[in-house]
C-alpha cells in the first residue's frame, strides 16, 4: 500500500471513529472540514493526532492540531490532512 493509501485510510479510520462517538454520521468527503462542516471541534484534533500516532507509528507532537492549518488560520480539509499525513510520513 502506498503512503497516500495509508494515509488515507488512518485519516478516515480516526474521524469515523471520532464521528461516531460523537452520534454522528455526517457524509464524510475530502471536501468536508472536521472543525465546522463535520460537527468536530478543535479539542478533537488531539486526540485525532494521537489515533493517527498509533496507526501510523507516526509522530505529530503537541504543538500540531492536524485539523488546523495554523499558517492559513483556517480548518483543514480532509483532503488536506490526507496531504499533510502523508509528507509527513514522506518526511519522516
């Protein structure tokens, strides 16, 4: 499998696992932000992060919320934490 792939696969993997804790069930796109279009919120960046830590062996640190875009000032996409996990595995 490739990074893209795997990345992918963790990112969804974590935000239906935070989705469904939370009772929801909204349609989950690359379009779609967690923070605003998918009911997250901020605070659920973290624990987030430490799912995708886990899965990927990946380490993101405390001062990264994945679902933030702090140079954008802005939430990310979905499609944008694909992007940001996987350079991120890319990196090392």
């Amino acid at each position: 499998m490739n990074i893209e792939a795997r990345s992918r696969e963790a990112v969804v993997s974590a935000l239906v696992q935070l989705l469904e804790r939370a009772g929801d069930r909204p349609e989950l796109t690359e379009k779609a932000r967690p923070v605003g279009d998918l009911g997250l919120e901020s605070v659920d960046g973290i624990e987030f992060a430490c799912a995708l830590e886990d899965t990927l062996g990946l380490k993101i640190g405390d001062e990264v919320n994945p679902f933030i875009d702090d140079v954008e000032h802005r939430g990310r996409t979905v499609r944008e934490i694909i992007d940001y996990v996987s350079k991120r595995l890319i990196d090392g």
